[in-house]
C-alpha cells in the first residue's frame, strides 16, 4: 500500500480488524539524507534531530494526527504498561520526547499509535479482540533470547485478562534465517535456542524462534504472521544494521479506534 513517497506493509490478520489500525513504514518517503535516507525515525541512529522530528511528523500525519509514543529502546526486558483508567492519551505522550526507556508496551487506550522503532530487530504487534487491548514488543537477538514477546503475552494476560488462544500477532520486516549470523552464538545465545541454528553454518531462524515462544504462551500458530522479510536482503525498502552499519530506523506502529 502506498499513500504519496510514503510505504506501508500491513498484516492481513491485523487488517481484517475493526478499530485497529497498523502499519510497517517502508524507509522511503522522508526527509532525512546520506546513510539515513529517507524516512529515519530513529532519535539514537545518528541523523540530524530535527530531521528526525520531521519525518515522525510525516508519520504522525499519515496515522490521523493521534498521539505517537515512542519508546526509548534499549535493548532490554522491560515492558511499559498504559491503562485507560489511569492515563490520557493527550497527556501520555511528550511532544517530541520518548518518556519511557522500555522496549515494548501494552495498553488498552483508544487513539494512541505505539511506535517501535527498527533496523534489523523484530517488531511484534499484538492485538486481543475480546478485550481491545493492543501491544508493540521490539525484540531483537537479546530479546529473543530473554523472550521479551512471550512476556508480553503474560502481561496482556496477567493485567488485563487476555485470552492467549484469542490474540492475535504480527512479525514484522527484520533479520531473517538466511542472514542472521552468529559466529559467538556458543557464549551469545543459550544452548537451549541452538535447535534453531542451521544444521551447516550459524545461522540462527528468530522468526521461527518468536513464533515458537508465542505458541508456547498459547497463541494459535494460525494467529501467528510473519512478513518473513529479511531487512539485509531488502535494504531498498528497510533499514539494516547488519548490512549498513550507519543507518536509520523504520518505524511499526498499531492502534485502536
């Protein structure tokens, strides 16, 4: 789908929805130049500030005007909690800043677009129907293997009710089996995960890894879509850390109406 310069991807699964809003931003359609061309989102990759607030505005247009929030990621386990009873969207989100150091977040708030910003790592989206709760979990190799989206799944649980077997997930653009090396993978990844490196190189699969984790938690594997884009292999399209190393940020983002 295209609107102007700027691309989305969407998930059919997520698509099909009423009230839900999503969209994987291709990195085409901004503002930014170089190394970050074109629509960088990412505040820690490099690229001018005021850049990168101009193309979260081109976002923020493209969404509706709601409020974005956007996450300081650090690469952790902990996941932000929002629930309605307690927070405003208008007051939840400061222009321009990313209040909270966290790397996913669940909410059950109408008109506030959670944002996760990638270049290689994953994105999972998550939306439970039942109980209009959505999530946005980035998780890259360190997040797969600590199993932040299995953990996300127990929070919608745990906090809000959620049904594993009624929610629904999204994987989206990130690095694929065909390109995700691990030459340290014997002191980086625990061994338990190494069933998922390939019997004749290493190579790890973190789609199947995450698609696996949420299955455990009991998501349906028929809930479970994967974009099954390899950000290294299709870097015309999406920013790659592994194949650029100077890159932006492409931004993936969800919400409920």
């Amino acid at each position: 789908m295209e609107a102007g310069k700027i691309q989305i991807r969407q998930f059919d699964r997520l698509t099909a929805e009423p009230g839900l809003e999503h969209a994987v931003f291709t990195r085409q359609g901004g503002n930014s130049t170089g190394p970050f061309d074109s629509l960088n989102v990412g505040m820690n990759s490099g690229d001018r500030a005021k850049i990168i607030a101009s193309n979260r505005k081109l976002i923020i247009r493209q969404m509706g005007m709601k409020p974005h929030l956007f996450l300081n990621q650090v690469h952790g386990k902990e996941i932000q909690i929002l629930k309605k009873e307690d927070n405003d969207p208008a007051e939840t989100v400061e222009p321009g800043g990313e209040i909270y150091t966290a790397d996913g977040i669940i909410t059950d708030m109408e008109d506030l677009v959670l944002v996760i910003q990638v270049a290689d790592c994953q994105a999972v989206m998550f939306y439970d129907p039942e109980k209009r709760v959505i999530a946005n979990v980035h998780s890259g190799w360190r997040g797969s293997v600590g199993n932040i989206a299995g953990a996300c799944v127990d929070k919608m649980r745990t906090v809000f009710g959620c049904r594993p077997e009624r929610i629904l997930a999204g994987i989206g653009p990130s690095l694929g089996p065909c390109c995700a090396e691990f030459i340290h993978y014997r002191t980086e990844i625990p061994k338990h995960l190494w069933p998922y490196k390939a019997a004749d190189r290493d190579y790890f699969d973190f789609w199947q890894m995450t698609a696996d984790q949420l299955k455990d938690k009991g998501i349906k594997a028929g809930n479970i879509e994967n974009m099954k884009t390899c950000t290294k292999c299709n870097t015309r399209l999406f920013y790659s850390y592994r194949e650029e190393k100077t890159t932006g940020r492409f931004a993936c983002v969800i919400a409920m109406v």
